[in-house]
C-alpha cells in the first residue's frame, strides 16, 4: 500500500493522491474509521466499486455450525462470526441522471486523507460525467469517540462547468451482497442476509432501520438525520422497506453554487432491550449529536485526540516511514479500544471480517500494553469484558474435567469457537495472558477498585486452572503438559516454556492478591492452603534447558527434533500451514512466531543476560513468521541482545505490516497487534522499557539509523516523558507526584523539576543471529524508505534479505 506511488509519507495524515482500484480493498481498511464500538469501513461514499463493504458493531455477529469429520468430547458446536451490519455510510450521486461512478466518465482528480490529529477522513474528488459535465464533491467522515453510538458525513456537491441537476440518495441499507470469501481461513465465513427486518421507517429526512439476528438472537438499530443546506429550490423525498431506507435530495445547480448533505447516523443493539426501546435508544443518541451540531462533534473529535496525543505520542527522527507508521498504528490502536466499554479487541479491530472478528490473545499480551501506557481509561475494559464471560470460562474448564477458568483461544462472545482443537483446546496460555494484563494494568495504574471488582477473581480463577492442569513429578518437580504455546506450529507440547514462566507468574500474583484482600478472596472459597499449593507450583515450575547446547528448549525435547529443511522451501510456500500438513511441521523445529524469544520479554527476570543471547541466536534461525505477531517481538529481543540493526530491521516489518500489506490479507481488516507491536518494539525495544514490581525501568538504546526517539508513557498515574538522543537519555515528569525508575539498572528519582539525564552504555559486540533461508526480514534504507521513485523495490527481493 505505502510503497505504491498514490500514498505520500507524512508525520500526521495517510494521503492518498490518486485512486487505483488495483489496492481499494486494502485502501478500505487503513482508511476505516472506528471508535471501539462502532466501525464503518474506507468504502468510497457511493458504495460502489468497492473490495468488501463493512459496518461493524462491536460484539454483534451470528453463529454457524461447525462441521467436523469425526466429532469429539469437548468440540465447540457452533461458531461465531462479526457480521456487516446496516451500512449508513452511502450516499449516492447522480449528475443530470447519470450515477457518479469511478468506473464511468473521467476522473480528474481524487484525493483522501485520513488525518490522525483530526480524527476524520476527507475525500476531495473532481470527475466529468460521461455526457460532459464536471463536478467537485468534498467530503468529510467521522466515527466519534465523544459520543459512542454516532457517526457522521458531511457531503458536498460542486458544478465546475454548467448547470447541473443533482440528486443525492443518502440511504441505510442491511444485508449488502457481499463478496464470495477466499480459501484463506483467515478471511470470514461469509453468511448470508444475517439480519431479519422488524421495523423500517422514513419521514422528513429521518431514516430508522431494525433488524435482529436469526441464530444469536441480537436486535440490531440503525438511525439517520440529514440536514440540507443549499442555494434555490431544494427538494427532499423519504421512503423506506425490510432492508433500505432512503432519503433523496434534488438541486439545480450553477457553476460555483454548492449543494452541502450532513448526515448523522446512531446505531445500537442488545440481546435483551425490546423493539421499541431499541428505536427509542437510537433516536436519543440523534437528538444528542443533533445538539452537538457537525461542527461541534468535529470540535470533539480534536478535543479528544489532542489529550490522546499528548499522552501517546511517539516521536522518531531519522525515518519518516516509521514516523507516519506509529502514528497511524496508535491512531488505529485507539480506534479499537476507546469505546469498547466491556466488550473484546478484535485481531482486526473494526476494520473488516478477518479472523471473523474474533478476539484472541493478542489483545492481552499486545494490544493492552500500548492502551494501559497511552490511554488507561480504555485499558481495562477488554479485561471487564473477560471478567464478564468468566462464567463461560469457568464451563468450559469443568468440560475439561479441570479447576477454575479456561478462557478461549478465539471468541467473540466468550464461547470457544475453534474447531481446531490443538489451538481451541490446548492454547490455555491465555489464562497466563488474561492474568499478565491484570498484573500490567494493576500496577501501571494503581485501580485498586479495579482489582477489587476485576483483577482478583481473574487472578484467582486462571490459578485455579494451572494448578489443576499441572502436576508434581516424584521429584517435587511442577508440569504442564499437552500444551499448545504462542507457537502454533508446536502443539501439545510438554512444559512450553513460555506457558509455564507465564503460569508462574499468574499463580504468585494470585496468591499475592488474595492477601491483599483476604474478605474477598474468602467470598471466593480461597484458603491458605490453596494459596501454599500455588506458591508451591510456582516455586517448583519446569523449565526445560538443554545444558549442552546452552539454550532453553521451548518445550520439552524441542531441540532434540529434527530441523525443517529451509534450504528446499520455497518463498511462494510460506505460511506453511497453507502448504504443508500439520503432522510434518509438529515434529521438526521450525517456529511460526516468537514464543521461548516472547517468554524472554515477557518474563526477563526468569533469563540471565547470556542465556537470553543464547536463546535468541538459537531460535533465530527457526522462526520463520508466519504470523504478523512475530516481529514486534525479535525487534525487541534483538535490540536487548545488542542486534540494533536487526531489531530496526524488525520494527520495519511490524510497522509496515498493513501499511505494505506484507502478509497480502489486509484487506481483510488491518493488523491491531502487530500495529501495537510499532509501538512495542519501539517503547520495549529501543526504549528499553519494562514493567517491574512496584516500578518501571528503562534500558534505552539506538540504532545508528534513528537520530532520536521521544514517547510518554503513563506509569503510576504519572505522565512520563523519555528522550533517547545519541548516546543520552533524558527522563521528565511531565505530571505526578516524584516516580522511582530504573535506567540500565540504576535507580532514579524523577520530580516534576528534576528532570534526570543518564548516558547509555555500549551494546554489547556479538555475531548477528541468521534467519531461515529467504526469511530475513527486509533491510530498512533508501529503497524501503522510497528516496528514488524511478528504482521501485521488489517486496519479496527485500523480505528476502
């Protein structure tokens, strides 16, 4: 996408200067608006061409069958996929009766940009309809993060050359057609007409449209108003059936004279709420933004965006790339977790049916780092939301025949829905993840109310899991076995190294929490000496070490597995879940994402500085990355081993994961984690930083290729600012009370006017890791950065190294 010639690269907007179809699916997603409850894809105003047409709501889907060739005990039934909801977006255009159509006519000029500081989407367009006539059309969209149920588009029409009649048909339209789904089992189960009509409405500009799900039972609303201002006779009509309701204007217009449409659209919906309180919820949140007025909300907009910006932003000089990248990364991070308000992040947010809309863990261990350090009022709702299917979790594990609570690897209700069960089944280090965030959270903000009505039963019920799920060898020893880690291309492992460092962590904080409040965690039947049997496991965990080659196996006997043949695969067979069968890929090392190089971020405190170069010298060659969760991840062990280059290298490819479309899927929706992951590997890895107990510390250093990094993190309900420059590191409070950190190791006091400057010390001289063969990640410098246009960049020439 970025690499082609339409897309400019600027600090503060995604420009594109040219329209070209060839990349309109992925264009639909990086431009899409969202607000964690509400999602409208960057379809073209008039709907048509388009790639995949998308309104989302968050939390609404239907459920499916899940067909299995031979059934067993435990099989999750049914699925659960996002769903298109009724797209208020469209507004169409007909100029002396002819439809205003890309396709069609001429096109002279066309122009969107989607403005981080804003918030809104622009789109200029100048076309001459196939009789002759030209017309500009301006037009601005936003999704709110003021008002949770609203968006907005404000639409105008402009003659360039005569008189023209204009007829705009600004519509609510449920069960698009939709495009026939790929063989990729990323891409959604397409389902067709999801929504069963109850109610329609069209009168004097006012559209409502309800409709309810057919299997999961969710009534669904969507509400228009429209305002018209133009010059003569304007005429407007309205009418309305099952599945569209419509609202038609009609102008004569001269040359200079412009028609102008503002449409506000509110949506809702429920598995309880009645009809009519559902029409009545909807018409409310109109009647609120019609108060707030177009301007108003656009005022809001910005309002919040520049408190978010001040609190967030991430300043790199020395590649414009990366600069434009983690901006437009935190812009889409926000979009997805704002107002989620008790419900999951999605793997591809709001921004398309990819993964078909589920939640898995990477909101945990990804996306919720970057929302607890840049905007903790939304951080710890994806956790309210776990805590809310906790009763589902709780079944689940009691089909297993285990304790406590089993959370899901996909959902989107709190179901599993994975019929895959060495995944859907066997993942359980997603209890680990849920409990990992809560431990973040808890002590990046101090929500002591959260941990009382949250954290601790999340604590208590996940500890609960591994302490059932595990077992004590003869020798005292503590196992977890028959998992399946981070790694999906190692499943059913015994002791994962990752599971079990992570399991550790979450049976000490659950024992640590229920002192702290010992009323509550009696209300939940814990005793001291279920507190004893956790700290026990805990203390005794596995963790498998190959002491002649120096290295932590990612699970028992990994190394001891034959090496997959890199040398005669080839490019055109990656992902190799796509080209080769799961039972030859389970038993040769070879890795698809970061799992033992994830547990060493993770849990650092587990690992000696050497180990943790062992490890990643010996792990590096087996990952090959198949998955978009990678990167982020060796960038910032990379950079903590002293591999500068590599990890720079690294922050490339999460940065430019949608922005290049590296993984050729995101038109599906964009990548929220590994667009967190621009903000990890530059925060964790560049920047050093980490969360210990009862502080943080921060062990900056650069790679020759960036002159600085600057960023602010909230730590301790203070707003803390680092600068990374040359060889120095300065650290401000920029609002708090005086905060204790670490730098390289050294404890510092920083007040509001003390700031402290320390200088980094040299990374340590080792022999850069190697990749699988065809595998290195692209190498940043003039070509990625497209200095010269004339010599444009294979992509695959440069993912090969």
């Amino acid at each position: 996408m970025i690499t082609h010639p339409a897309y400019a690269v600027e600090p503060w907007c995604l420009r594109e200067t040219a329209l070209n179809l060839d990349v309109l699916p992925q264009s639909e997603s990086v431009f899409a608006l969202a607000n964690g409850h509400i999602g409208w894809r960057g379809n073209l105003d008039e709907g048509e061409p388009h790639g995949l047409p998308g309104s989302y709501l968050n939390g609404v889907y239907e459920l499916r069958p899940l067909p299995y060739a031979e059934a067993g005990y435990g099989y999750p039934e049914s699925g659960q996929t996002v769903i298109d909801v009724t797209n208020g977006k469209l507004i169409r255009l007909l100029v002396d009766d002819e439809p205003f159509d890309v396709r069609y006519g001429r096109l002279l000029a066309h122009e969107r940009v989607l403005d981080f500081r804003t918030g809104l989407l622009y789109r200029t367009v100048e076309w001459m309809s196939p009789s002759g006539r030209t017309v500009r059309v301006r037009s601005t969209r936003l999704v709110s993060f003021t008002q949770r149920a609203v968006a907005a588009i404000a639409y105008e029409i402009e003659p360039v050359d005569a008189e023209v009649r204009i007829v705009l048909q600004s519509e609510l339209v449920a069960n698009e057609q939709l495009p026939e789904a790929g063989g990729d089992p990323r891409v959604a189960a397409a389902l067709e007409c999801p929504l069963v009509p109850e109610e329609h409405a069209a009168e004097e500009g006012r559209l409502r449209l309800v409709h309810r799900t057919v299997r999961s039972g969710l009534r669904v609303a969507a509400a228009a108003v429209h305002q018209v201002h133009g010059p003569g006779k304007v005429k407007t009509y309205s009418r309305s059936s099952d599945d569209l309701s419509r609202f038609t204007v009609t102008a004569l217009l001269e040359p200079g004279q412009r028609l102008r449409l503002e449409k506000t659209v509110s949506y809702g919906w429920s598995g309880v709420r009645s009809l009519s309180a559902m029409h009545d919820q909807v018409d409310a949140a109109l009647a609120g933004a019609l108060s707030t007025g177009w301007e108003g909300l656009c005022a809001e907009q910005l309002g919040y965006l520049d408190a978010f910006w001040e609190r967030a932003d991430v300043e790199v000089d020395g590649d414009a790339e990366i600069q434009q990248a983690v901006r437009f990364a935190l812009f889409h991070v926000l979009q997805a977790g704002a107002r989620a308000e008790c419900r999951a992040v999605a793997a591809k947010g709001l921004t398309g049916p990819g993964y078909d809309g589920h939640s898995f863990w990477d909101s945990e261990t990804f996306v919720l780092p970057v929302l607890t350090g840049t905007a903790p009022h939304a951080a710890g709702q994806p956790l309210r939301w776990r805590h809310a299917t906790l009763p589902a979790a709780l079944r689940r594990a009691k089909q297993l025949g285990l304790e406590g609570a089993a959370f899901p690897w996909r959902t989107l209700n709190g179901e599993e829905c994975s019929a895959y069960w060495p995944a859907g089944t066997a993942a359980f280090h997603v209890n680990a993840d849920i409990a990992d965030a809560v431990v973040r959270y808890l002590s990046a903000t101090g929500d002591e109310v959260f941990e009382r009505e949250v954290g601790l039963e999340l604590l208590v019920q996940t500890a609960r899991l591994w302490r059932s799920l595990g077992h004590h060898d003869h020798q005292g020893n503590f196992h977890i076995d028959g998992v399946t880690g981070p790694d999906e291309y190692s499943a059913v492992a015994d002791d994962n190294v990752y599971t079990n460092l992570m399991a550790q962590q979450n049976l000490r904080a659950a024992a640590e929490a229920a002192e702290r409040h010992p009323d509550l965690a009696a209300g939940f039947e814990v005793d001291d000496e279920e507190t004893a049997a956790w700290r026990d496991a805990a203390d005794r965990m596995s963790l498998p070490f190959n002491a002649a080659l120096g290295v932590h196996e990612q699970s028992a006997g990994f190394t001891g597995h034959q090496q997959w043949d890199f040398a005669r695969t080839g490019g055109d067979q990656y992902p190799l879940m796509l080209h080769f069968p799961y039972f030859d890929i389970y038993r040769k090392q070879v890795i698809k994402q970061a799992d033992l190089v994830l547990a060493m971020y993770l849990r650092g405190d587990a690992f000696t500085e050497e180990q943790k170069a062992r490890n990643f010298a010996y792990y590096e060659p087996l990952t090959v990355r198949d998955s978009s969760l990678s990167a982020c991840v060796q960038a910032v062990m990379a950079a903590e081993t002293g591999h500068l280059r590599l990890a720079y290298d690294y922050l490339g490819e999460a940065a430019m994961m949608d922005l290049s479309d590296l993984e050729s899927n995101t038109r599906d929706g964009v990548h929220i984690a590994s667009l967190a992951g621009t903000w990890i590997a530059l925060v964790a890895g560049f920047g050093g930083m980490r969360h210990r107990a009862g502080t943080v510390a921060f062990a900056p250093q650069l790679p020759e290729q960036l002159g600085r990094l600057a960023f602010t993190v909230q730590v301790q309900r203070c707003r803390l600012r680092v600068e990374i420059t040359g060889s120095t590191a300065t650290y401000t409070l920029v609002e708090g009370a005086a905060l204790e950190i670490e730098h390289h190791g050294q404890t510092l006091t920083v007040a509001a006017d003390r700031p402290q400057s320390r200088t980094l010390p040299e990374p340590p001289d080792r022999p850069e890791p190697t990749q699988p063969a065809g595998r290195r990640p692209a190498r940043r410098g003039w070509a990625a950065t497209r200095v010269d246009r004339e010599n444009p960049v294979n992509r695959a020439e440069l993912r090969a190294g």
